[in-house]
C-alpha cells in the first residue's frame, strides 16, 4: 500500500541528522495511526508487467528476469525520475498471473508477488518460502518518500555500500548521501560510494531504485522494520532472489549490469600519489621503478598535471607547459616502456580557471533559481558545477577528455565525484526535467562515469576503457567503473577496515573497489611494517595502486632496501599470478562474482560467518588474512572444512579449525584450497610483455580429494568485446586422485588471434608424496629425471623434488591433453 499524508516530515530538512533521531521516535509512534491505506480497483497485463490500479494511483510490477521484480508506485501529481539502477533493456518473461477474491498473484516461476488487494500490501516468495514482505509499501509526503518492510526476527543484513559499521548492517540507520569523509579509519557512518540496496541472509536483495539524499534504517529505530526513505526522487524498489548468495549476486548484474572486462594492464602495479608536480619528476619515478627491478603499467598524474597549486586551477584541464613542458612525448615515452598514463578529472570549474568563462557561455554547469551558473565556495575555490546530466554540457565535457586522449592519456581518475560539495538547491537538466542537487545527488557519479564510458568507447571502439571514480550509484558497474575507498587515514585503524569495505561492494556489484594502500591522509613518519603490511594485502585485492599524500612516499622505491626487497617480490608476485587473476575477472564479468570474497561464501547456513570481517578468499583459491596490528608474533586463522595448505611453505593443515601462525614481516598470512588449479606465468615489466606462452601450472593435491576443476581466461587484453564476440580462450583442469594415481585433463576451447599455439607447460603437483614411477601424456611416457639441473635443461620430462615435495611435469601444450602418474 501507499499513503498520501503531507504533515509527518513537513519539520524536517536534509540533511539534519540530528534533527530526524530527535523525532523518529514520535514519528514512528503516529505513523499507524496516520496513514491511510491504498485499495485495490483493477488491474491489467502487459506483456512481463502487471498494472495495478489503486484510488491512490498506479502500481507496476515488471519481471526484469525470471529472479527480479520492479515494483514502481506512481501517485498522481508525484514527481518522477528514470531508473539509474536498472539497465535500459527489453526483458521477455512469461509471467503466470492468478486473481483471486482477496489477492493477485504473479510469478516467473522461481519468484512470486503476492499482492494482497485491502489493503494493498506486496510479499515475495521464492517457491514456498516467504523471502520479504512491506509492511506499508509506499509511503509519501510532501519533503519524504520510501517503503517500509518486515524483517525476520533472525535476519542479518549486508549493504549500504561504503560504510564502517561491520559486516552485519541490521540495527543500523545511516544517510543515503554520498559524501567524503577524510581520514576516517575504524568507524564511518557515511562514506564516498553508499548504496541503496541490501542483501539478506535469507537470500533476496532489495535495491531502492532512488537518486535522492535520504536514510536506510535497518531495524534501527523500530527492530523488525527495514525503512528506506528520500526527499524524493523514483518511488520504485527491485527485489532479486536466488538459491544462494552467489546466485543472488549473479542475478543481482543480471538486471543492473555486468562488469566489463577491464584492460589487463588495470591489474598490474601503479605509480601514484598527491602528487607528481613536474614533468621531469613524473619521469623520475617511472624509471626508478624500471631501474630498480620493480614491474609497472601505469602512472597515475595528480592536479599538479594542470596546475602548480592545489588551489585556484581546478577546472583548467589542459597541461600547465611550465611544470609539465612536454606532455605528449612524456606519455608517449611512457607508452614506449609499457606504462599507461592515467589522468585525474574532477567535476568543478573554478571561477579563477582558464575555462570558467567558456563552461559559462556555453551553459555547461548546475544552475541557481535565476538560471545562472550555482556558484560556491569550497576547498579548492570559487566554483561551479558540470551538470553531467545535462546532454549539452556532457557534450562539453566529452571534448576535453577525446582531446587528452589523443594527446595519449590511456585511463581516467574522477575524483572528488560525490560530489563532494553540491548544494542542495542546483538545478540540473536531466532530459528536459528540472531536477535539484539534492534528488540527483547519489547519481552525479554514476552518470559522469557513463558519459565517460559511452565517450571513450565511441572514440576507441577497440579499446577497453579504464575509469576510476570515488562515487557512484547502484549498476555503476556496468560502465567499468573502478572505485577506491577514499581518503582513509595512514595508519593501522585505516587499514582496519579495508577488507570490510571491498566486500561490502563487492557484493552489490562493485567488484573492483580497493583501497590507496599504504593509507592517503596524515601520518608524521614512515611505518615500515605498516606499509608492508597494506602492499602485502593489496597483492590479493582487485586493484594494486599505492596512493598517498607526499609527505611519505608512497612509492616503495623510495624507502630502504630491506621495505623494497620485500615489496619487490610481492609485486612479482603480483604479474606472476595474472592468469589467475585475469580469470577472476572473467568470472566477475560473466556472473558478477566478486574478486574479493567473503568467508560467508562457505557455507550459506552459518550466519555467524557473515560477521567476519578480517578474513576473505581472494577467488576460489585463496584464503587470505591480512595483518591489521602492529608487534604481533602470531596470528590466528580460522580454517573452513577441507584441506589448506600454507601458501609460502606447503605445510598441510586439516579444516574446519582455528590454526595459529606465527608472523615473519615478509609473510602475508595465506593459505590455498587443496584440490586448487593455480595458473601463473614468470612476472614482466609490464603486462605489455604479458603472455602465457610458458604456463605454470599448480595443483595442490591431497588423498581426501577425489576430484577437482579449474579454468584460466586468456585474450589479448584489449578488446571491449573478446567475450561478446568469444575472441577468447578458455583452459580447462580436470584432476582424478586415487591411491597412489593421478589423471589430469587439460583443455584448449576457443581462440583468439594472437594466442599461443603452442605453450611450454610446467605441471606442478604439491603435496605428492614420493617419485613416480611412470607418467604419460596423451598414452605416451616421459623420461623421469632426478635432478632440478636436467629437468631445466630439457622440454619434457617429470622430476619429483624430494625437499618440497612437489613433483613437476614439463612438456609442449598444443592440443588437449591427457596425463597419467602412477
């Protein structure tokens, strides 16, 4: 149901925090006896949506997928906005609809909406099982709008985006508002990137299909009640529903958009701080990085770029020649050496910048009521706003980036996109309807990175666009957006919560989301262990891009030699397992599978697990357990079921068990699956000399496993549509174990143009216990050799390392292959 009373919030003003606990309480208590109940006329079919009509007004339900609904209230005279969540497509599910005398019932056959008809109130079943049910549907009123739900007295609840409140969100109310929050570290209501959505233990996500500044209360101020509300805004919410959470995520990208693949060179190593001043110390760190033996792809440029202050140039987006005298061939130098170059863009055109004057002819900012440019002050200056909604002023926009990118800039840094001041009443044009700052506002990021997108694709339709931007909105995903989680502090309480955050969005779509390792803002002296420990971490996380203020290099090869010759060999480590890694992308695009994965994954029936917030796979793989506090000698791990095995030693461990290991400052705590399929290749300089023309292949073996699988992704790294066009390659590892016996099954599906034809493939099985007597490929033996010298000398053999207790099998890879050890 919906109810049309114009009083309830008639008081209240965003973003008054404090105001809305003062009278939550009183609200709440009246709002039964206040509301007035919407009742059921007629209904009709159109196509995958039912029409509802109410005396209250229309109600749409449209199967988006046979696993999600969108339900859109349309009250007379109710101010409306498009969906940014949900991807502008044709859907075609057959929907089975009942009517009965008390309620309507529609159904894609694995979701179900019960609409009860007096009063008019929708529940969601997933075959039998109740999974979610409003408890007032729409409520209205003149400064506020949004829905209530019932919530199960045992439901747990993840979402809200970028927020530091543990992984369990229930009990919580937070503001729907994204905004900055500098320095913050092991608390943080509100963040850079929230997200209207949530998703439940009980295996349904509920996203909030609205723009506007607002809150999610989950079970804050009343316990079983879930209430999302706005000072306007779309009056629609989506339900999706799946099996398990990886169904729900899956089904989640279905109906707001997949990841594209990023370039392959988005998982090397960057070069980056605040910032590079001058051109010629630009140059300096890309060649110390080179010289010193460390890999690097990109180069990320700072404000500096267009001007030598940090106040007064922002808006200028062209190159200050003085400090920057040679742009194009820097970056083409750059490019020369495999190292992309990434510039920053923000959204503001300072009055005192040498575009101010043309951003205002041409009409491209947020305007006042007088319909002049919004002018304010903030941090940086005098400014104006770019209205990205606005098709005349993105037009505007769009030029300089195609500029900057015929210069040779290779990616994109949006930065500050909240944005991080935007007055409330700026007027934006939004296809032709007049919106404010304040009903736009949780969309600016999610529209400036789709022009983007949309823009480079045009202008380099072979090429997969790289955009890394601090804010956005529910399916930002779908136009590549990469985002970080801001200005955390430089110290242990901002790392903290780094493994918290990357989940959290992870989960809802943004599979990308990392932190500036090493930490951004303060910090009086270099940590040794602290930085180690945040880079060591960022080795398994999406995105390994260092990022300080430079106060403190944040570069590792400016510090001593012991910090670089840890870090070197993580960086390596780094390129070395791109295979694997590029893999999980793959996986993220196709299903929406985040890289990052939460220990809850193991096993849905444990809800007690959704609380861990320390731990998390990095794939299938991979447990990882990054080192948060200083001076420790130990660590604990908590192991799932199965069999584990000590990344940097082989040691074996049983599951289902709390192991301790003590700590080495050169160790990150991790362990991998037995049964796993781990592809690596030798690290390069740059993923410009990636290829997998010799392949590492790791299995970790054990008796218990009787049987396990594995994939590996391999393109050229480039193009937009590899996976669309299959312009790819897809390896396939099947391993059989019995007594004393192993069988593998290799498999080449697909191609690509430049794919090896033929790769020199290393087999590496851990945990083997003893030599083996006789191995075959394809039914024909190998020599077996007992020496590391010979087995490097020669292109196929076997030879069983009696110290490691790894045993190796090297021969040519061309066409599928059967092995055979006994």
């Amino acid at each position: 149901m919906f109810f049309n009373k114009n009083t309830i919030f008639s008081t209240i003003s965003h973003p008054t925090l404090t105001s809305l606990k003062t009278i939550s309480l009183f609200v709440f208590v009246l709002f039964s006896a206040l509301i007035q109940a919407a009742e059921y006329q007629s209904h009709r079919l159109e196509g995958n949506k039912l029409v509802v009509l109410t005396d209250a007004g229309k109600v749409s339900l449209t199967a988006h997928s046979a696993n999600a609904f969108e339900v859109f209230y349309q009250p007379g005279h109710t101010k409306q906005l498009p969906s940014f969540a949900l991807m502008d497509s044709q859907y075609s599910v057959e929907l089975n609809f009942k009517n009965t005398l008390s309620t309507l019932q529609v159904s894609t056959g694995k979701l179900t909406a019960i609409i009860n008809k007096s009063p008019l109130k929708i529940s969601y079943y997933q075959d039998e099982k109740l999974l979610v049910e409003e408890e007032v549907g729409l409520f209205l009123q003149d400064t506020q709008r949004g829905f209530r739900f019932k919530l199960q007295p045992d439901e747990k609840l993840i979402g809200g985006g970028q927020r530091v409140l543990g992984m369990d969100r229930r009990g919580h109310r937070f503001p729907l508002y994204n905004k900055a929050d500098y320095g913050y570290s092991t608390e943080s209501n509100q963040m850079y990137f929230g997200l209207s959505a949530v998703m439940s233990n009980r295996h349904y996500a509920l996203i909030f299909d609205n723009s506007a500044s607002g809150y999610m209360d989950l079970g804050h101020t009343e316990s079983d009640i879930m209430q999302f509300e706005a000072v306007g805004g779309r009056t629609a919410y989506v339900v999706v529903a799946g099996l398990d959470y990886p169904t729900v995520i899956n089904h989640f990208v279905e109906v707001t958009g997949k990841q594209p693949l990023p370039p392959r060179w988005a998982l090397g190593n960057f070069a980056s701080r605040f910032g590079y001043k001058t051109e010629q110390q630009t140059r300096d760190t890309v060649n110390g990085f080179i010289d010193q033996d460390f890999p690097l792809d990109a180069v990320v440029l700072d404000l500096y770029w267009f001007g030598n202050d940090i106040k007064g140039f922002m808006g200028n987006l062209d190159w200050d020649k003085e400090t920057f005298p040679t742009p194009q061939k820097m970056m083409a130098d750059f490019k020369a050496k495999g190292v992309k170059t990434i510039l920053i863009t923000e959204p503001f055109i300072l009055s005192s910048s040498d575009k101010w004057q043309e951003a205002v002819d041409k009409q491209v900012l947020a305007k006042n009521h007088a319909g002049d440019p919004r002018r304010f002050d903030f941090y940086f200056g005098n400014t104006g706003l770019i209205d990205v909604f606005d098709n005349q002023a993105s037009d505007w926009f769009k030029e300089i980036y195609t500029d900057l990118f015929k210069q040779g800039a290779a990616g994109w840094w949006g930065d500050l996109g909240e944005p991080e001041v935007h007055p409330d009443d700026s007027i934006h044009n939004f296809d032709g309807i007049q919106v404010t700052g304040d009903e736009i506002h949780n969309a600016y990021g999610h529209m400036w990175a789709k022009r983007v997108y949309e823009n480079q694709l045009a202008i380099a339709p072979n090429q997969r666009p790289f955009i890394m931007m601090r804010s956005g909105f529910v399916g930002s995903q779908r136009y590549g957006m990469i985002p970080w989680t801001g200005d955390v502090s430089r110290s242990w309480g901002g790392l903290k919560p780094q493994v918290e955050l990357s989940l959290q969005m992870g989960l809802l779509g943004l599979g990308y989301t990392h932190s500036d390792l090493g930490g951004f803002a303060g910090g009086e002296a270099f940590d040794q262990e602290l930085y180690i420990r945040w880079l060591q971490y960022g080795v398994f996380q999406p995105v390994f891009r260092p990022h300080a203020q430079d106060n403190i290099a944040p570069e590792p090869i400016f510090h001593d030699k012991q910090t670089k010759d840890i870090l070197r060999k993580y960086v390596k480590l780094r390129y070395a397992m791109l295979p694997y890694n590029y893999s999980l992308a793959y996986e993220n695009s196709l299903t929406g599978m985040p890289l990052m994965r939460p220990v809850f994954f193991e096993d849905s029936s444990n809800d007690d697990l959704i609380d861990i917030k320390d731990s998390y796979f990095w794939g299938d793989a991979f447990l990882v357990k990054p080192i948060t506090e200083p001076n420790l000698t130990a660590v604990t791990m908590d192991l799932p079921k199965g069999v584990w095995f000590d990344y940097w030693t082989d040691k074996k461990y049983q599951g289902n068990q709390s192991v301790q290991l003590a700590t080495q400052l050169d160790r990150l705590p991790v362990m991998v699956r037995g049964g796993s399929f781990i592809p690596m290749v030798e690290s390069v300089q740059s993923t410009d000399n990636y290829t997998t023309q010799t392949l590492y292949l790791h299995y970790y073996a054990d008796s218990s496993i009787k049987s396990a699988s594995g994939i590996m992704y391999d393109d050229d790294g480039v193009d937009p549509n590899a996976i669309k066009n299959k312009a790819f390659e897809k390896l396939t590892f099947n391993g059989q174990q019995k007594e004393n016996q192993l069988n593998f099954s290799l498999k080449r599906q697909g191609h690509y143009p430049t794919m090896p034809a033929i790769r020199a493939l290393t087999l590496l099985v851990h945990n083997w216990p003893k030599a083996a007597k006789i191995i075959s490929i394809n039914h024909k033996t190998i020599d077996l050799v007992e020496d590391k010298q010979t087995f490097a000398n020669v292109s196929q053999a076997g030879f069983w390392d009696q110290e490691s207790r790894v045993l190796q099998v090297k021969f040519n890879w061309s066409e599928d292959a059967e092995l055979e050890i006994k």
